[in-house]
C-alpha cells in the first residue's frame, strides 16, 4: 500500500500561538483514517493544510504525492472532496441544482446526482428548497455534493454531528461503500462508535501534535485492563484477572451455569483518549 | 487548465436562477428606472441627465449587485465551495459578473428607451460605457470581497455609489467645493468629456483614464480573491 497523506514534522503557527508542532502521520491508499481530537486541538487547520486553504508554516504535507499547496490548483481539484462544518448551500436553490452546478463543475453526468442522493437517503427530497431543510438534511446534501465526483480522496469534517442515529447509519453504510470502492477516507469525529465503526487506524491529536496513532483494535488491546467481567444469574458481578489463574474459577460458574454474561474489559476510544490525554473528547 | 465555457455557464445559470428568487438585491435596479421613468417625462431630458443615468445604472445595479452577490458567497459559506472546486479563477470571476453585465446592459437599455440617449461620438461613448462597465464591476467584486455579509457590503456600497454614481450631479458644487474638483476623473465624468470633444483624435486622454480605473480594480479585485483563496 502506498501512502495518499504523508505529513512530516508540520508545524503551524498563528501569531504567537503554535496550532501544530512536529505532527508526523501518513495515512495509506485506501484506508479510512480517523483524527480524533477535541475542540481547538489542529483538526480543521490540518484538514485546511492538507487541502491547499492554508499555508504550513515549516514542514511537509504531501497529498496524493503533491506538496499540499498545489491542491489549491484547479487541475488537481477533481481528485479530493471536502466535507466541513462551514461548507454552505444555495439556500434559495433546490437540493438538485445546488449539486446539478458542482457536477458541471466537475464534468460528471446529472444522472450521478441521483446516485449520490440515495446514498444520503434523499432522492426523494430533490426538488426541496435547501432554505426549508434541517441542520441534518443540509449536512446530507453537502456530503452528497462531496461525493459527486468519486473522489480518490475524501476530507470529511464532523460529518454526521448534526445527524439523528438513522441517518448516520445511512451515511456510514454509504461511506464503507464507497471505502470499498477505493476512496481513501480522512475523518475527523467526536463520535468514538463512529470511528471504531468506520476507521481502519485512528491517530489521537492533543494540542497540535499526534499523541497516539494505531488501529482501534490495537489500541483497545493496549489499553485494555486485564481483567474478565462476569455476571451471575443472581445479579452479583466478578472481575477476574485475564489469566490461567482465573481458568478454574471460572469453569466452575460455567458448570454450575450461574453465568449471565462474560466478557473482557475493554475500554473505549473515548476512555484511551482520556487516559493519554487527560481530558474528554468534547 | 484551460478555460472552460461550461464551467463559466453553470456559474452563470446558478447566479440567474438564484438572482430571480433574491427580491432584495434585484429590487436595487428599479431606482435607475425610477428616474429614468420621471426624468423621461420632461419634454427634453439634458445630456447631463443622461449621462447621470448611465452613471446611476452602472455604480447602482453593475456595482452594487455585483458586490451583493459576492458577499453573499461569503456570508453563506458558499465561495469556498467554488474556489475547492475544478473552476478557475477567471472563470469564477468571469461566471459571477456575467449576470450582473446582463441585468445592467437590460436595466442601461430601458433607461435610455425612456430618458433617451444621444450623445455626439456615440461609438467613442460606447467604448467608454464598456470600460466604465468593467470597472463597476471589479469594484463591485472587490467590495464584496473584502465585506463579511450583504448587510455590510450594502453599507459599504454608498459611499461609492455617491462618488462614482452621483459625480455628474455633485461637480456642480466644485465652484464652493474645491475639492470636488477630483470628481472630474471618474468614470461618468470622463464619459460627459469624451461626448463633449471637439477634437475627436483627443479621445484618448478620457478613454486611457477610464482604462485606469478599470484596470486598477481589476488588478485589487484579482490580488484580493487570490488572497481570499487562504485563511
């Protein structure tokens, strides 16, 4: 696999504030790439970097093998897409022909709209103004518009923090499609079961740098305590050390079939975030 | 890349079919043919009148809708949208002054249908019409570039619409104003010149200072949206 994203030693300064320092990660062709962080900690100034909006201020960011400053070139703007909480609609316009300019932009046939807006679940709202839409459909048709062009890279900022469970289900169903299909995914989330759904690695960023970086499954491994947690029939509830010395105790419930539940203790993304970071993911 | 015509059209029907739902940017053009409507009645409308006219149309509806429809780019989130997308910037530029070119050449013809308009050089005015065009324009582009909503850039707006709109009115006052003497450099009063030649080979001299402000806009309005292109 080759890498898509490949940020060495990436710094960013604003005034006399450092917004990211020494931020090193590559993210592989292919692959949903979680970057989870809370509120200020260099999300949307990567993603701004990474996409040719901002100017690094030292250090390397290569996006599909180009310095990340020739992004901003509209040659090479039909191989990304962004999604981000401040990208806007025409809001006097239908939800068709907000998407019918961009794929003229992009020389993609009309018919491609309708393929997008099922995978948003809005085929049937088209001809909606985008003025009478809530915060989740709006948040719906400019993901859709991202997706327009099959993007070989997709920058998604929050994407479905303004959506009900239902819909989000529907736009992660989409995006593990289009994952599928070969997009390369870079995801930003505050929702840890949507990052653990979708991300195949996830890197943890804390005050402009990368503290962590690995699969979620890994990272669950690692940060695991060792311990089983069993509960009986009778309501009680046991945690037994995750190890041979356990083994006898345990066949012994087993036998005596008192076991409701048995299960490893395994902590959250959320909980890791905390432990290597010591605050919450808000 | 090169230029693309489609990409300029889609923009440009976008901006149409947006601009026919906005009451409040396209009601600006009925002031010009107010005027236009009362001066219209005067058994002879002046030349100056109609010079105004023009003036009044070009700053009201070339500048102020054009900056209205940038602005609200920005206000809505919508400008970055075009500018991550394969358009260029010649063909966002381009895509976003076509309809305002269309409402103001309509808006300039129905105003001369009914104050008239006959100026002596008529082509050498025409030429000078054109230019003044592009200027209102870059103008209104780098206004509602360095403006945050409509609300604002309609603030912003007035005061060049007074000077580059009104000009032909206010020189009347240069003789207690002094000052106002510099408003013989705009655009409108630059066209009033050229009508009034006797000399036509003196052309020139009005047409290259219209060029110049047109020009000088076009080069700020350029410099700014490239500017805007970063956070």
């Amino acid at each position: 696999m080759s890498s898509i994203i490949e940020v060495t030693h990436l710094e960013k300064v604003f005034g006399d504030k450092r917004a990211l320092q020494d931020l090193n990660f590559q993210v592989e062709q292919g692959e949903t790439f979680g970057f989870l962080g809370p509120s200020g900690s260099g999300k949307t100034t990567t993603i701004k970097i990474l996409t040719g909006q901002l100017r690094k201020t030292s250090g390397e960011a290569k996006v599909l093998g180009l310095p990340a400053e020739q992004l901003n070139k509209p040659e090479y703007r039909k191989r990304f897409g962004v999604v981000t909480d401040n990208s806007g609609l025409y809001q006097r316009l239908s939800i068709f022909d907000n998407l019918k300019l961009y794929a003229q932009l992009y020389d993609v046939p009309l018919n491609r709209i309708e393929e997008v807006l099922e995978m948003v679940n809005l085929r049937n709202e088209q001809k909606t103004q985008v003025v009478k839409l809530s915060k989740g459909m709006t948040q719906r048709v400019i993901l859709a518009r991202a997706l327009l062009h099959k993007p070989e890279l997709l920058f998604l900022d929050e994407p479905t923090s303004a959506l009900d469970p239902v819909n989000s289900k529907h736009i992660h169903t989409g995006l593990k499609e289009l994952n599928k299909l070969g997009t390369t995914i870079f995801l930003t989330t505050h929702d840890m079961s949507e990052a653990d759904y979708l991300c195949n690695r996830v890197a943890f960023l804390h005050k402009g740098k990368v503290q962590l970086l690995d699969t979620p499954s890994q990272l669950k491994k690692q940060f695991r305590e060792e311990l089983i947690q069993v509960e009986l029939r009778d309501g009680s509830q046991l945690e037994l050390p995750l190890a041979p010395a356990s083994a006898a105790e345990l066949q012994g419930y087993l036998a005596a079939d008192q076991v409701e539940t048995i299960y490893t203790k395994e902590p959250t993304l959320g909980d890791i975030f905390v432990e290597v970071t010591g605050r919450e993911l808000i | 890349m090169s230029f693309s015509i489609k990409r300029l059209m889609a923009i440009f029907q976008k901006d149409l079919k947006d601009l026919y739902r906005n009451l409040y940017v396209l009601s600006t053009v009925l002031l010009p043919l107010v005027f236009a409507f009362i001066y219209g009645r005067m058994d002879e409308v002046p030349a100056e009148i109609q010079f105004f006219l023009v003036s009044l149309t070009l700053s009201m509806v070339g500048t102020f809708l054009q900056c209205a429809i940038i602005a609200e780019e920005k206000e809505k989130n919508t400008l970055r949208g075009l500018m991550l997308s394969p358009a260029t910037l010649p063909e966002i530029l381009a895509g976003k002054s076509l309809v305002t070119v269309v409402i103001t050449i309509v808006t300039l013809l129905l105003c001369i249908r009914m104050a008239g308009f006959n100026p002596d050089h008529i082509i050498l005015v025409i030429v000078g019409i054109v230019l003044s065009l592009i200027f209102f324009l870059a103008l209104g582009t780098w206004l509602g570039l360095v403006t945050r909503s409509v609300l604002e850039a309609s603030v912003y707006v007035l005061p060049i619409m007074m000077i580059f709109g009104m000009s032909n009115m206010f020189i009347g006052l240069k003789e207690d104003y002094a000052f106002l003497q510099v408003l013989e450099y705009t655009p409108g009063l630059q066209l009033v010149e050229i009508a009034s030649l006797t000399d036509v080979s003196q052309s020139w001299k009005p047409l290259l200072i219209i060029f110049a402000w047109a020009a000088g806009a076009v080069i700020l309005s350029v410099i700014t949206f490239r500017k805007r292109s970063f956070d």
